[in-house]
C-alpha cells in the first residue's frame, strides 16, 4: 500500500518543487518566490508525497470572502495514476 502525505511546504521542499514546476509548467521558479509564497499568510502552499517522494504541489491563495487555486503541478510520470 502507498503512503500519501499531503502537507504544508517546507524550505527543504525547493528543489524538488523547482523541478516539478521545470517538467510541467516551464519556467524557472525562483526562490525568493517560493519562500513569499510559502510563508505568506493569504496563501498555503501544500506538497504531497507519496511513499516518501515529492510528487506535486498546489498554491491556493486566500483573501476573504475569495478563495483561488493558483498553481497546480504533478511530475508528468504521476499524473492520471
């Protein structure tokens, strides 16, 4: 059985994401924006892992009343599984 942990971003999860958004979306994803947007109270910026492996994240952005999804991304070889 496979393990998911769907979870908060952590600073150690930048290279992975990096890759992620490179292989999906294209386009570099700097760092800077990757710690304003994780510590950011109007955003959570969530990973999921599966079996101990950075496989996607979301960015959803929160300003009352509103809610948006703002960035998704799988590594291709896990989407649609």
């Amino acid at each position: 059985m496979k393990n998911y942990v769907l979870r908060r971003a952590e600073i150690r999860d930048y290279d992975a994401v990096s890759a992620i958004r490179q292989s999906t979306i294209g386009g570099e994803y700097f760092e800077r924006t990757f710690h304003e947007e994780r510590v950011n109270s109007h955003y959570y910026f969530a990973v999921l892992e599966i079996d101990h492996t950075l496989v996607g994240y979301a960015i959803m952005e929160f300003t009352p009343p509103d809610a948006a999804l703002t960035e998704i991304a799988v590594l291709p070889q896990k989407q649609r599984k």
